[in-house]
C-alpha cells in the first residue's frame, strides 16, 4: 500500500470516528436538555397545583424559592422573551391569565447580604385594567 492511500485510509477512519463522536455529543446535548426542561416544567406545575389548591382553600398563595437553579432561570424567564425553557414560563402565565391573576415575582433578602431568594405569587387582576398591576413588584402577565 502506497503511503498516499494509507493516509488518506487513516484520514478516513479519523472522519468516521469525529462524525461518532460528534453524533454522541449531540445525543448527550439533547438528554441533557430534556431533562433541565422536564426539571422545569415539573417545578412550575407543582406551583401552579399548589397556588390552585391554595386559593380554592380560601387562603393567599406564595412561594419561597432559595434554590440557585431555580432563581436564576426565573430572574431569566420573567424578564425576558427569549430565555431557556422561556414557552414554560409563558403556558406558565397563560394558565393564571386565564384565571383572572396575575404573577408577581419579587427578588428579596435579608438585608446584610447574605440569604437572598425568589417569590412568586399572584393576585386578582383589577377590574378594567389589562393586567391589574398596582405597581412596586415585577408584574408579568
């Protein structure tokens, strides 16, 4: 075999493997992805759920979020139009529109910077205005 088509052959195979490899990344990519997705959609249904079971209770719904990846990805989401998982977050919102509310999430701490964290809850839309908001919080709608 010349040296010319032994290159070229281990070229080849050199290719083929990159191509593998690049193929099992992107399998890696996706699983990953789906799971952060499915992570997110199961944090926001169980609020939902709760603040739903909450309210028919007769009680005033709220939760505290301290865990990093969730308050991040909400600072992101509330903020923004094009964020990661950002369709979550609007059927999110949608659902609560359509029952007449509002979401407000609302960064807080304790004030010596030390604990910081994320709420979120809703509120009635106030009769004749689009989005009911009555200032002083991050209203999304």
């Amino acid at each position: 075999m010349k040296l010319g088509a032994k290159l070229q052959e281990t070229i080849a195979e050199l290719e083929a493997a990159n191509i593998k490899g690049l193929a099992a990344q992107a399998t890696a990519d996706m699983t990953k992805i789906k799971a952060e997705r499915d992570h997110f959609r199961i944090f926001l249904d169980n609020i939902r759920e709760d603040f739903s079971a909450t309210i028919k209770s007769g009680r005033v719904p709220m939760t505290k979020i301290t865990e990093s990846r969730h308050t991040d990805w909400l600072e992101k989401v509330s903020g923004s139009i094009d964020a990661p998982h950002q369709d979550l977050w609007n059927q999110f919102v949608s659902f609560f529109k359509t029952e007449a509310l509002r979401v407000n999430v609302n960064n807080e701490h304790d004030g010596v910077g030390k604990h910081s964290w994320t709420t979120i809850s809703v509120a009635p839309v106030k009769p004749g205005t689009r989005d009911g908001s009555f200032g002083g919080k991050r209203t999304v709608i």
